[in-house]
C-alpha cells in the first residue's frame, strides 16, 4: 500500500502507509547462519499417562531461567523501539547482537517464547520473530496470528503490528480500512506508533476520510511520546502547511529533532532547508523559544 502519487510525501524522506517497517527479504543478517533456522526435536511423549511427573532436574530449570533472561532483555529492546519508532531493520540488528553477545543461539529463543506466551508481550514477540526471520524462516501468516491473538486481548503493540499487516498485506490481504482500524485501536491503547500511522491515515485518507488538522494533532502526540517519526511527520506538516500555519523555523526544529535521534529522512530535508534559509544551525533558524 502506497501514499497516493499526488502527495507532496512521497519522496526517501517519508516512508508510506505499510512500507516503513517492512525489511528486505533478500538479506540475510551477518550472523545468519543454519542454527538459527535448525528446528528443534520434538520430545517423544510419555507412555507413562498415569504416572506423576517427575520434577525436571534442576540444570534444565537453570537453562531455562537463563534463556527467560535473554528474553526478557529481548523483550525491553523491542518496546523500547516501538515507543520510540525505531525501524525494523536497525531493531533487528540489536536483538540478533544481545543474542549473540550472550552465546545463545536464535532458534532456542525462539523456541522458548513458542511454550512461554502466557503473556501478551511474549506472544507478540514471537510474532515479531516469526516476521523479520529470526531464529526461523519468515512465516507471515504465523506472525498475523499471533498477532491478531494478542490485538484482540487489547495489547496496543499487537494492535500496531496487525494494522501494519493489513498495510503491507503480510499472512493477510491488503486492507486500508482495517489497517486504520487497528491503527486507532493501537493509538487509543496509547501505542505513538499506532498514533503516528492513524495520523498517516488521516492526512492521506487511507481507510478514513481526510483530515489534516487530526494527522497534524496525532504527529505531535507522537512527538511528545518520543516517536522518532511522529518529529518528522511533524516538520513535514509545517513544511507543507498540512493542518497547521506553515513555518520553516519549526519545520527545521523538528526536522533537527528527529536527525539527532538517527532518523536519516530528517536529515536529508533538513539540510536541504539549513541551505535555503541560509542558517547555519536548526537553533538559529527555529529561534530560542520552540516548543
């Protein structure tokens, strides 16, 4: 799903609807290697049925109180990208490294969080694994499940994720009106990234009519949230006069916010107006008294 071809946004700097998350299928980590996607052995079941169960032995709880470790700093480094709007690729990259600075191998992560989804965060994980092949092979329609499991429990995150799905048409058909929907969902559960793309919704009409001032009102919400991307959205609208009075000077102040945080698409434009207005700094041309 693209922005219409008459937007002023579609350009490198401003990703479209569905496409900013998605990574390139033809790459391969550098870490890739066959033990990630190696499956595991299925434990032979029991013909003792009516048996008790004996303890597992304390190396095995070892183990697996390590593993719920590396998970769990997993899990930290994946919220925290999606409160800030990091992209998938550069999220990718860090989980692949914690993985690898702790000796561990991606498949039996993997494989810890398919027999641990008892919560919601877990299971949206390994949706996310399921999506960016790490520790298997990219399964989209396994990764829309979980999803879809943990959106209708109201975890904001999944609701995101699922609206990207209906986006980008990934284990499910393109949808614009149902990306939207859970779009909102998530931007109502309190997701900035569900906030900046629901704005996206808003100002290009994808699933929802057109409203400039609501896409603008959302990107600063975003803003305030931390969302990498809901700066850039923001510069862009008062770059354009999309919802809100035009103004170069706050156009570069967010632009500039957005390029100290690594968004490279802020980078660019902001360059190109440094250049224009012949300002030597963003905090010159915005002046002292930006929000």
């Amino acid at each position: 799903m693209t922005a219409a071809t008459s937007s002023p946004f579609l350009d490198v700097n401003r990703p479209t609807l569905g496409d900013s998350r998605k990574r390139s299928r033809s790459l391969q980590p550098p870490s890739f290697n066959a033990s990630r996607i190696r499956s595991v052995s299925p434990q032979p079941i029991s013909s003792n049925r009516g048996r008790s169960v004996s303890p597992q032995p304390l190396s095995y709880r070892k183990h697996q109180d390590s593993t719920k470790k590396i998970v769990d700093q997993i899990l930290g480094i994946f919220l925290h990208s999606q409160r800030t709007g990091r992209d998938d690729n550069r999220t990718t990259e860090i989980i692949l490294d914690t993985i690898k600075k702790f000796n561990c191998d991606a498949a039996k992560v993997l494989n810890w969080l398919s027999h641990n989804q008892n919560k919601l965060e877990y299971k949206t994980l390994l949706g996310y694994f399921y999506l960016h092949d790490i520790g298997t092979e990219i399964d989209t329609r396994k990764a829309y499940n979980l999803y879809l499991a943990a959106a209708k429990k109201d975890y904001p995150i999944a609701q995101y994720l699922l609206g990207e799905c209906y986006a980008s048409g990934l284990g499910t058909k393109t949808d614009e009106m149902m990306a939207f929907q859970w779009y909102q969902k998530a931007a109502e559960g309190g997701s900035s990234n569900g906030i900046v793309w629901s704005g996206y919704c808003y100002e290009f009409g994808k699933g929802v009519s057109k409203d400039s001032h609501k896409a603008f009102t959302n990107y600063k919400k975003a803003m305030k949230q931390g969302n990498v991307v809901g700066m850039h959205f923001l510069g862009d609208c008062y770059e354009k006069g999309t919802g809100v009075q035009k103004n170069i000077d706050q156009a570069i102040y967010y632009y500039s916010k957005a390029a100290e945080l690594g968004y490279e698409g802020s980078r660019f434009v902001l360059n190109k107006l440094l250049k224009v207005t012949n300002s030597s700094s963003p905090s010159k041309a915005a002046g002292e008294n930006s929000p």
